[in-house]
C-alpha cells in the first residue's frame, strides 16, 4: 500500500523513551549496493534528504545520493509518530510522550533544534459539555497554507457505528499563543504524509507488451480489480482482503507511472468497518499482488519494502540504496 498518515490512523503512545539523542552509526548503517557510474551520473551531487518515523519511535535521516542512502541521525530523545519536511533543510517531527502530551519537534540540517519545542497538553484543549479528550489520544498533525503546525483530537465517538468512528473532532493550532479550539476544520490543512492521488504521480504509455484495465469481479466482497496482462501472462487482482484484515479495495482508475521497471498503480476507496478512504496500490510487472511498501519519490526514484525487509530505493530499475527503518520514507523537497 501507499500510506496516508492522516487519515485515519491508530496509534498508542509508547510506553517509554530513550534518554538521549544518538547519531547514526556503522552498526545501523545497511550494506549499501553497488552503484553504477551511468546510475550514478544521474542522481543529484548533494544528495536528497529522507526521514522515517520508526514503530518504535526512532527518527532516522539518510541522504540518498550517489554514496547510497548514507545515514545522518538515528535520534530517540523525544517521541516520534510523524514527520514532514517544510522546506528542504527544515523537519518537523511530531510525538505524543507518556502524558498524552503532544510535542512538535525541528530538525535543521540534521540537528535537533530543541529551543524550538512546542508541546500540547491534554488540559491545552477548551472542550464543550459532552466531549471529552481521549485516554489514548487519536492525534492527528497537519500544516497550514502559511506553515502553522495544527493538530486534530476526535473528542466523540460515534457510538453506532462499528469501528473507531468520530462523530465530532476539534482542532488546535500548536505554534500559537494564545492558543484556540476550534470545531471546524481550518480550510488549506495539509496531513502529514503522501499523497493518495493518481494526479501527484506521473504518467506514462504502458510498457511494450503490457496492458492493464480496471475489472468487474463477479465473487467476493470488491466489485471492481485490477487485471494485468504481460509477457508473462494475465493476471487478476481483487482487492478483497476482507476476510484477512478486514479490508476492501475497490479499483477506481490504473496508471503506468514508470515504463522501467513496468509500474502500475491502482487508485480507489478502502472500506472498513472503521471507516473509509482514498488510497493507491503498486503492481511490479504485472505482479499477482501489490507491492506491500511502496513509495514514489519523482525523477524516476522510487523504493519499495515488504514485511520486515528494509527499504530498497531504485533509479528505475537500478538499486541506488538501502535503509534499515520500518517507517514510511519522507523525502525533502527537490
């Protein structure tokens, strides 16, 4: 799948943090893959910046250039759920600690800035008669069109509906004084995370000897799949993981964004019992299933992941680098 932190995500705070900040070392570091000097020569000189927010709440930093994924910082000092690049040098990293505290952390050119904290309290929020702030708050940050760092609390829950369902949510803009609950979405939030629209990636003709077209399934809880035809034979793609995770794809639209290696990418809903969401699905030369980590990072890199695995980054088909982190990969602004 292709992950979208803002919506509709769970989440516990972890139960406890590491006492200091840590830089990355030869221990941590992957075997880095052999790259090509034409492979090379198209990579940027600098490099490119990329962050993940670890499951056990490690912020990872690597520049990705033609060294490989060389890697900054490996940093536990405070809590970290999610992050998000402002600008090329600058991270914002967002924790929730064991008090249900939300803090926003930046780092600048790999250097926590710790003078720039900013932390939320439970008690920071100014809640109506009936609505109350979660135990284990379902905290969701996001950036204003002029930079501000919001967050969203479901404050009630819609007890009728199955799943975690909000009925009502709040938001708070973190960054100001005096800070202000507000009941309504700001307009121009941006969430935390990637996209989860066919128009943010490119598009190009399908592969010599491919062709893909969206499907009506005639069994199963999907309606629409994905059938993939290519040198290798037809392939059939439900999206109907119902029994497995609950879960439901139903394809909408196919893409190739890459001619090598062949790349579609399959656009739809996800339906739940929680709830439901727009989301995007990877097929590698007509695979029989969707590569499980996938993410696109433009001018022909992307990476790919599956299980515990590490992160692979490739230049079209050709390995540039590999990252020990189970997080998704935030790439810098170009």
């Amino acid at each position: 799948m292709i992950r979208h932190a803002a919506l509709l995500q769970r989440f516990t705070v972890a139960a406890a943090l590491a006492a200091t900040a840590g830089t990355a070392t030869a221990g941590d570091a992957a075997k880095q893959p052999p790259i090509a000097a034409a492979t090379a020569a198209r990579l940027p000189e600098n490099g490119r910046l990329i962050a993940f927010a670890t499951s056990d709440e490690e912020l990872v930093i690597v520049r990705l250039g033609r060294n490989g994924a060389v890697e900054l910082l490996r940093d536990k000092s405070g809590p970290v759920r999610d992050v998000h690049w402002l600008d090329a040098r600058t991270l914002v990293v967002m924790g929730v600690d064991p008090d249900s505290n939300a803090v926003f952390r930046r780092v600048v050119d790999g250097a926590v800035d710790l003078a720039r904290t900013v932390t939320v309290k439970p008690g920071d929020w100014a809640l109506k008669k009936g609505q109350a702030f979660p135990d284990v708050p379902l905290l969701t940050p996001s950036i204003g069109p002029d930079g501000g760092l919001w967050l969203e609390v479901c404050v009630q829950l819609d007890e009728e509906a199955l799943g975690d369902a909000c009925k009502k949510a709040a938001w708070l803009r973190a960054d100001a004084s005096p800070r202000k609950t507000v009941f309504k979405r700001p307009k121009g939030l941006k969430g935390f995370g990637t996209a989860t629209s066919l128009k943010t990636l490119p598009k190009v003709a399908a592969p010599a000897g491919y062709q893909a077209k969206v499907v009506k399934l005639k069994k199963g809880h999907a309606k629409r799949g994905v059938e993939c035809t290519g040198p290798k034979g037809k392939t059939v793609w439900s999206g109907d993981t119902f029994e497995e995770t609950g879960a439901v794809f139903e394809t909408d639209k196919l893409q190739w964004v890459s001619a090598t290696p062949p790349l579609l990418v399959a656009e739809g809903m996800v339906s739940t019992p929680g709830g439901d969401w727009r989301d995007l699905r990877a097929f590698e030369a007509c695979g029989a299933a969707p590569i499980e980590s996938f993410a696109w990072l433009g001018d022909g890199i992307w990476a790919k992941s599956a299980g515990e695995a590490p992160w692979t980054f490739l230049l079209d088909d050709q390995p540039i680098g590999v990252v020990k982190a189970d997080g998704w990969p935030r790439p810098a602004p170009r």
